[in-house]
C-alpha cells in the first residue's frame, strides 16, 4: 500500500511540472511574461550580472525553456551555462572566455537593465506576432525562440532583439530582427 501511495504521489508530481511547462507557459510570451523571466534571472544570478547569451525557447509539448551564460565577476573569465527548463536552474557547463589582450571581458558582455532588458524583447514579441498575422494572414502564430543578438567584438550599439516564430502547427519560421531601441530591422523566413 505504501509503494502505490508513494508512486501515486510520483506520478502526480511529475504531472503537475509537466503541465507546468517548465518556467512560464505560451500565455507568458509578452512584455508582462518575459519582465518576471528577467526578475527570476536577477534574483537567481543577480542584479548586476553579465551574459553573454540569452535565449528564451518554447516548445508546445514541453513549455518554454531559458538557457544562458552568466557570471557575476567577469574579470575572472569564468561563466556558466544555465538551463532552467523545469522550473528549476541546473548548471550545464563551465566556460573560460578568450578575450583579446588589453580588453576588458565586461566589454563582450551585457547586463539587464535599462538599455537591454526582457520586458522590451516581450514587447517585440507580440509586436512581432500581430505583424505576422497581418502580414502573412498566419492566425495564432507561437514563439519558438527569442534571444539578445549580442555581437562578438562587443560593440553594444550593434546587439539586436531577435524574435522566431512558426505557425501554430509549425511550418515556416519567421525571424524578425531589432535594433536595441526597439526598431524593427527585417523580417526573414
């Protein structure tokens, strides 16, 4: 009796974090959605770390997944890659950065905040999503990722919003690309 209690409660877990689609759900694609993904980033890592990368998947089956490459001392070199996928953040990987000599790593690197920040990429992200219904007659489009473009030489005026998104029942992606400002770019697929 105890073992059918005790699998009884594993398989209502495992149910209630896969109905949860791990950090937030399709619904919490929007300005709203991606400013509490930015608050869990910051109290996870804190509010004054650097990246290198940033990217906000979904999958319909298994929800929305965040991957990034974080450190809170950039001086030292030393980053990790982060996934949080089930609600949870699990460690991937250790990272040493190679930086030209005489920069500073700070320099390859962004920070949340004002001039770069998730609430500004969800924003763009139903931007995008009405642009594509009205342009493409695509109803119900989904997110399949978005992410900060941030260039290799770390020059901050050329980082860009990139949102990708398929039709409802996948197909064809769509990319649409903007400058920091929130200007759009271009739109491919």
């Amino acid at each position: 009796m105890k073992l059918f209690r005790n699998i009884t409660i594993a398989a209502l877990a495992t149910l209630t974090l896969l109905s949860c689609g791990g950090p937030a759900g399709a619904e919490s694609h929007n300005a709203k959605g991606f400013g509490e993904l930015e608050a869990e980033l910051k109290r996870e890592f804190g509010e004054d770390a650097y990246y290198t990368d940033l990217s906000i998947l979904y999958v319909a089956q298994l929800g929305t997944s965040i991957n990034t490459t974080v450190t809170k001392d950039p001086a030292s070199l030393k980053m990790g890659e982060w996934h949080n996928g089930s609600g949870s953040w699990e460690q991937t990987s250790e990272v040493t950065l190679e930086i030209p000599e005489g920069s500073k790593a700070s320099d390859f690197m962004f920070q949340l905040n004002d001039n770069i920040n998730l609430s500004k990429l969800g924003g763009l992200v139903e931007e995008s999503m009405k642009s594509l219904t009205a342009e493409k007659q695509i109803e119900n489009p989904t997110l399949s990722l978005a992410y900060i473009k941030f260039p290799d030489n770390g020059d901050i005026s050329k980082a860009q919003y990139v949102v990708q998104l398929e039709p409802e029942n996948g197909g064809t992606s769509f990319s649409y690309f903007y400058e920091l400002s929130g200007d759009f770019i271009e739109m491919n697929y």
